[in-house]
C-alpha cells in the first residue's frame, strides 16, 4: 500500500467552545447607568445642603468668603485709610509724615487694589520690605541716620561698595558716630540690611526731627466714654463696615463694637449707612451721609 492510499495519521482535534454567555437584556447596562448616576446624584446633592447649610447657620464662614473692604471716608487722613487697608491684608503701614493728604467717598474693592489706586491717585511710592509697607512722596528723598562704631562704619562701607546699590548714595557723620543713607525708601531699606548681614549688628535708623518721621499705625483700641452723641456724626471721618469694624473721629479716635459714648449708650452695630447704639434697650441709630 502507498503512502497516499494507507490510513491517515492525523486525528480530528474536537474544537472547545466557551461556555454560553448569560441571556441578558439590552436595557440591564442602561438600568445600571442610570442606578448608579442617581446615587452619585443623591451624595452631590445631600454634600451641596450640608455646605449651603453651613455657610447659612455659620456667620463665621459667610465673614471669611467675603474679602471686600468697605470703607466710608469723609476729610478722613490718607495715612488712616493706608493703615487700615494694610491691616486687613495682615500687614503694617508706614506712612511718612509729610502726607498730610485726606480721602473722601467711598472705597470698596479689594485692600491691595485700593492700596495701588491710592498709591496712583495721591502721587505716592510704596516700598514692601515684608509686612511691612512704606509709604513716601513720589520723588522725595528719604535721609536716615545710623549710628554706629567707628570700627563697624568701615565693615559698613565695605559691605555697601560692592556692588554699589542704585538709588541713593551713603556718607560718613561728620563727626564720625555713623552714617548718612540718602535715597529712595528701597536704597535705604536694602543698605540697612546689607550693613546688619555684613556687621552682625541689627541696625535702626535714628530719624533726625524733621527729616524722615515715620508713624507707625495705631491698633483698633477700645474707647469708652469717648464723646457724646449729639456731636458725633460731625465728627466721623472713616467708617469700616467690614471687618475691623470701628469708626474714626477727627481726632484719631476709633470706636470699635461695644464702645460706650459719655451719655451711656453702647454702639452695637457699624454697618454700610449707619451706626446703631443701645442703652437699656432702647436703640438709637446715627444715619450717615
């Protein structure tokens, strides 16, 4: 028998189908879809009532969502409104002392905002050397005295000749107790530096009287039995119907919540239009213009 005529050598091989898929309905994955949108709906939904409820009970957090300052200025001084302004964004201003500029109208905005529009609007620079910001003339020259030992003049010198700073120029005292910084509020504030990190000693200006007057900005004290009621409203300048809160006099007085005039009457609310005082219950509101 040949080859081609004798048995085959090769067996069927029996093919191993997978097992039958379950009989399911088109419409089952459009059911699951729909299951599962309702419930991640039912979480957003009772998330988004927890928070409105929150922001609703809470005043706490309605105060820190809202970062417009209000202020209401009527002949009141550049110098408070910079201060307050500064405050609010957690800093500290200081003003020089030939500013004698007044702010009327109202301000509302953001405090770096206003800050810059006022900075524009009056003609003046501002200088930040971290919270703390400096306000001067545009153009005017800042002249600081710093005392020192004469051993440490020469180590001051040394560190300020290289490389020279831009913006003003330094000086020996004549008599020797120091030196003379003239410049710009940068060219001082970075020489001052230089001379601590060079020396080791954390140097302060000594202002000669006249020459450079910085005032530092007053807190928002308490006032008690500060003036009367009936001549008030003539003497407000500044109002904050944002947090701090307070009322400024003519003087520099500040009336914050909770402050009593010499008749008795406590002032219980500052808001946008009006100052609300209480006295044995009995209310009384004071309308601004």
């Amino acid at each position: 028998m040949s080859a081609r005529e004798g048995p085959s050598i090769v067996a069927p091989v029996a093919m191993r189908l997978p097992p039958p898929l379950p009989n399911r309905r088109r419409s089952d994955g459009a059911c699951r879809a729909r299951a599962v949108g309702v419930v991640a709906g039912v979480y957003l939904l009772a998330g988004l009532i927890v928070t409105l409820a929150v922001v609703v009970v809470d005043p706490g957090v309605r105060a820190a969502t809202a970062s417009e300052v209000v202020l209401g200025a009527d002949g009141a001084p550049l110098a408070s409104v910079l201060a307050h302004l500064a405050s609010f964004e957690g800093g500290e201003a200081r003003v020089a002392e030939d500013i004698p500029d007044k702010v009327s109208g109202p301000l509302v905005g953001e405090a770096a905002v206003l800050i810059g529009l006022l900075v524009d609007a009056h003609r003046l620079t501002l200088y930040r050397e971290g919270r703390t910001l400096w306000f001067d003339r545009e153009g005017r020259t800042v002249v600081d005295f710093v005392p020192l030992d004469r051993p440490v003049i020469v180590r001051a010198l040394e560190a300020l000749a290289a490389p020279v700073a831009p913006g003003g120029t330094v000086q020996v005292e004549a008599s020797g107790r120091g030196l003379v910084l003239s410049g710009t509020r940068a060219y001082v504030r970075t020489s001052l530096a230089r001379i601590a990190l060079a020396t080791g000693v954390a140097v302060e200006p000594d202002t000669p009287r006249g020459r450079d007057t910085r005032v530092p900005l007053p807190g928002l004290a308490r006032a008690v039995s500060a003036v009367g009621g009936e001549a008030l409203a003539e003497r407000i300048v500044l109002v904050s119907s944002s947090p701090p809160r307070f009322v400024q006099l003519d003087d520099g007085t500040r009336l914050e919540i909770g402050a009593t005039l010499v008749d008795g009457r406590r002032l219980r609310a500052i808001e946008r239009e009006r100052l609300v005082f209480e006295n044995e219950g009995v209310a009384w509101e004071l309308a601004f213009r």
